[in-house]
C-alpha cells in the first residue's frame, strides 16, 4: 500500500513539476561535460566505444555461446542491447545514495518539492539510454541488419523497469542519508548483476534446474523483454517469468 502511494505521489510530481525537472536535467547533464573536450558529444561516443570494446571481447575472443545467433556482429547487437538496459540501472541506483546529499541546498529549502530529485538521474540516464539507442539502430543499419516492427514497443518494455529504479533509487536516497556506505555496496552489486545475469550470456545456456536463480536478479526479465522487442522481433510478454 505504501509502495502504491509512494509511486502516486512520485508520479504526479513528475506531470506536476515537469518543466522543473526538465531543467534541472539540462543542468544535470550541462554540468557533467563541463570543461571536457568533446562536451556532450562524450555521451554519444561512449556507447559506441563500449559497443566496440564489448563487442571485440565477447564476440570476437572470447565467442560465448548464444542459441540462433551465428557471427560477432549478431552478438554484438544482442550483448550491446542488454548493456543499455544494465548501463542505465546502474546509472541510477550508482548516484541514488548521495542524491539528496549532494542536493542539500535544494533539499533545505522548505519549498522546493524534494520528490522529484529522483527523476532527475532517471531521466538523465534515459538521455543516455537514448543515445545508446541510436548507436544501436546506426549499427543495424550500417551492417544490414533487418529491424522489426516491434522495435517501436521498447517503450513499454522500458516502463515496469522505470518505475522499479524510481522505487528503488527513492529508498536508497534515503538510506544513503545515514548510512553512507551504500555506494560501495552499489558498486559491488552492479558487478555481481552484469555477470549474474542474461546479459553476456543467455538464460537457456544454464542447466534447467538453475536458471531460476537469475530470475533473483532484478534485471533478468527487462533485459530479457526489452531485447526481445528489438533484436528478435517479439512482442512483449506480460507474463514473463
């Protein structure tokens, strides 16, 4: 019930306070290419480096197995997908702990609405997701890829995961007040999620009788959606487990 009310009440800032929240992202993201060489355009490059890194690695040395996929490119795209979605929980959950911390002078302020500080990394990271995005379809495009019609459903794949990283992101802000070694914990966790997940490698790859510890990793099933609806041409699962 709690949980219901939190994520009402975090809605409705986000409709009630949206130009507010525009502009603090502006400056949210302004300030993190601030006095770098390449500005902004660092939040296009980046992607596509890791695109390139990740794509050599796993694709080319290493060949990790990957049931109906032949070639490092068709894996490329399949690993790339699911790093976009880890790529943008991280994001949140890694800066949850200080966001009302490093926000005190807004927070202080008796006025400011301090519930929507959490959409603000959110939709920073969703600004990067983006850009991920269109590295992604350039790629396709450039390798002849055919993209299906249910590419144009990522955005209901992203929305069940948007609100678990609103829920999530709003509890450890909190937490992170008092107990500061919440980052640290984060970080670690990330690391255990990336590679204990189905985001290098498939779900169908382990033995039957183990794969529904992945389904104890909160990414599993966005990663598994959202790659779905835009690599394999699927629609989405509502009942997905």
């Amino acid at each position: 019930m709690l949980a219901r009310l939190f994520m009402l009440d975090a809605l409705r800032a986000l409709f009630s306070y949206r130009n507010l929240i525009l502009q603090l992202v502006k400056r949210d993201i302004a300030s993190r290419y601030q006095g770098a060489f390449l500005g902004i355009a660092w939040s296009l490059v980046f992607p596509l480096l890791t695109l390139a890194v990740y794509g050599f690695v796993f694709g080319v040395v290493l060949q990790p197995r990957w049931p109906s996929v032949e070639g490092p490119i068709q894996f490329t795209l399949i690993l790339f997908s699911g790093l976009l979605i880890f790529n943008f929980f991280s994001e949140c959950l890694a800066r949850a702990p200080l966001l009302l911390v490093s926000n005190a002078n807004f927070v202080k302020k008796v006025v400011f609405p301090i519930e929507i500080l959490i959409w603000v990394p959110i939709a920073t990271a969703l600004f990067h997701l983006g850009l991920g995005l269109l590295a992604w379809f350039v790629l396709n495009l450039v390798v002849g890829a055919s993209i299906s019609w249910s590419f144009l459903l990522f955005p209901f794949a992203l929305a069940p995961l948007i609100l678990l990283v609103a829920g999530l992101t709003w509890f450890l802000c909190a937490l992170g007040v008092f107990v500061r070694d919440v980052a640290q914990v984060i970080g670690v966790s990330m690391q255990l999620l990336l590679y204990l997940g189905p985001i290098i490698y498939p779900r169908e790859i382990l033995p039957e009788g183990l794969r529904w510890l992945m389904l104890l990793n909160p990414l599993t099933i966005p990663v598994e959606q959202f790659r779905n609806v835009v690599n394999f041409g699927m629609v989405l699962d509502w009942q997905a487990t």
